[in-house]
C-alpha cells in the first residue's frame, strides 16, 4: 500500500490540528510541571544535606515549608483548571454543527471490512463502495456510523480522533480534509480475529476531481464486451459469489461482504490487507483464509481458465 503512515503528528484538516494543539498544550505544561518537581526535589535533597538540623521542619504554619505546600497546592489546582479549561475548549470546537448542504457519507463497519454509501435525496444517486472513503477537500463531511455486528471505531488520524461504530445506533462524526492526498484509516477497537486487517483508505480529491469521481460511481458499469470478461461474469454469477456480493447492473445484490462495483479501481483488497493486481485478487479467491485467517469469504477452487477469467472480469470494473 502507497498510503503514508497513519500519525497524528501530520494533521490535515482543522479536527485533528485542533487535537494536536491540545496535546501540545498537555506536553508543554507537564514537561514544566516534572522539570519543577524535579528541581524542588533536587533541591531539597541538597539543602537537607547542607543543613544537616532539624530547625526548620517544626516552622510554624504561614512560614517555611507550609508556605511552598500551600503555594504548590494553589499551583496544581490552577493547572488543572488551565487543562480542563484548554480540553473542553478543544471538545466544543470539535464538536461542529452541519449545514443544511452538508455532504453526507455512511460508514458501516462489518467483520472485518467497511461498507461505504454516499447518500442521496435521490435513490438512483446513491454509490455504493467498499474499503475506501472518497471525500472533496475543504468542506465539512457528516459521517453517519454504525455496525452490522460488533462494536468497532473509525480512525483516521491524520483527520480526526476516533468515534465508535456501534450496532442498532449511529454515531455522527464531522470530518473536513484540506490537503488532497491519501490516508490510511484503522479500526481502533478490537472486534475479533482480523481486527488488525480492518484498515480503509481515505481518498481526499480537490472538489471539481470528486464531482468527476463520484458521478462515475453512479454509473452503473456497462455489460463486459470481450470474450474473456463475458466468461468471467458468467464464472461470478454462476459461483457462490452473488450470494454475498453486490456488483451494480447484474443480479449480484447483497451485502453480506464487500460490494465489488468498482473492485478493478479499488487500491487494496481484504481491506487493506494487500495491494490490489491481478495475482493478489487470484490469490484471494481460492485461498482467502491464508491471506486473512477468519475472514467470512469461503475458499473458492476454480478451474485455471475460469479463474483468470473471473480475475479478467473483475479487473474491469473501474
Ligand atoms: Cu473492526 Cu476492529
């Protein structure tokens, strides 16, 4: 995968510049706060050495050490109000309204991949996609999430902080991408054997690049016109395959694993499992489970030419 490595030292957008800052604020006034306590330490240390009497440990109370207790006490009380202060400022700007026209995308997590719609007032307009996140730069995304089986959590942390996927509720969550590029999102709460290999990646286009992808998407691909492609969707809707896949314009409806409508354009397979060619996805059909053990996908054991034609097919669909 070409994706730059996942950080929250990188951020590129406001939510996550806000987060950064936040814990810039927590190092730099822990880092004074241990660097005191430290030299009070040292301090006293010498200084009892030194001094070698008892004289001053029975001052009485306003003077001497009690002074520096109340001092100290006063002190951390004030720091903790000044972090308090600083994480709730941070937490009401993160929390952002939406607009009207804000566009809206629906994540669901399932075991162990994410299923992508783009909603639309008007039906026909909906997009369906798999394992990736396309979003326009510079304007506020309303994530809907929510989970077919378990608990699991969006991450993305260039972006945004995490936000749980939860069965039978939907969590909202504002993203806003300012640097068009490509993130890499994980799964950030534990939801069984291939957690690990639930990754997403988050494509942020400039907007007149995203209207041009996204109108794309809602095309429906046209049928296959060579002969090796025709034979491979023959293979595909003759195997077990449109029992759990959807791929638009053919009788493959479901939603049981990834919808595989633009599986040829895809830059990953097995959800971020591996780079998505040729070989990868022949490799992944007849043997999954060596690839991603657990995974909801059975073995498939296809003769040679239908299995290069099933690949041929599947490759097409950009
Ligand atoms: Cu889904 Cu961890």
């Amino acid at each position: 995968m070409t994706a730059p490595p996942q950080t929250t030292l990188d951020p590129v957008g406001p939510q996550a510049a806000r987060i950064l800052a936040l814990d810039r604020t927590y190092l730099a006034i822990m880092v004074a706060v241990f660097v005191l306590v430290t030299a009070a330490l040292a301090h006293a240390l010498f200084r009892h050495r030194a001094a070698g009497s008892a004289s001053d440990r029975f001052s009485p109370i306003g003077q001497g050490p009690h002074r520096a207790i109340i001092a100290a006490t006063a002190l951390t009380t004030l720091i903790l109000l000044v972090l308090l202060a600083a994480s709730v400022a941070t937490g009401k700007a993160l929390n952002w309204g939406s607009a009207a026209d804000t566009m809206v995308i629906s994540v669901r997590g399932h075991m162990w991949w994410w299923q992508i719609e783009y909603l639309d007032p008007i039906p026909s307009k909906h997009v369906q996609d798999s394992n990736e996140l396309h979003v326009p730069t510079g304007r506020p995304i309303k994530l809907e999430l929510s989970s077919s089986d378990v608990i699991h959590s969006l991450w993305i942390p260039n972006v945004h902080g995490k936000t749980d996927l939860i069965p039978g509720h939907i969590n909202t969550t504002v993203i806003q991408i300012d640097k068009p590029g490509e993130y890499r999102a994980q799964c950030a709460e534990f939801c069984g054997v291939e957690h690990a290999k639930m990754a997403l990646v988050v494509i942020a286009h400039p907007p007149n690049e995203f209207d041009a992808w996204l109108n794309k998407a809602r095309q429906i691909p046209p049928p296959p016109s060579e002969p090796v492609t025709q034979r491979g969707q023959q293979v595909f809707l003759r195997a077990s395959c449109p029992l759990c896949h959807t791929i638009a314009g053919t009788g493959a409806q479901a939603n049981v694993g990834p919808s595989l409508t633009s599986i040829g354009a895809r830059k990953t397979l097995g959800a971020g499992t591996m780079g998505n060619s040729p070989g990868a996805l022949a490799g992944w059909i007849v043997d999954p489970h060596g690839i991603k053990p657990g995974v909801n996908m059975p073995s498939n054991v296809l003769p040679g030419d239908d299995l290069n034609a099933l690949v041929a097919y599947l490759g097409s669909l950009k």
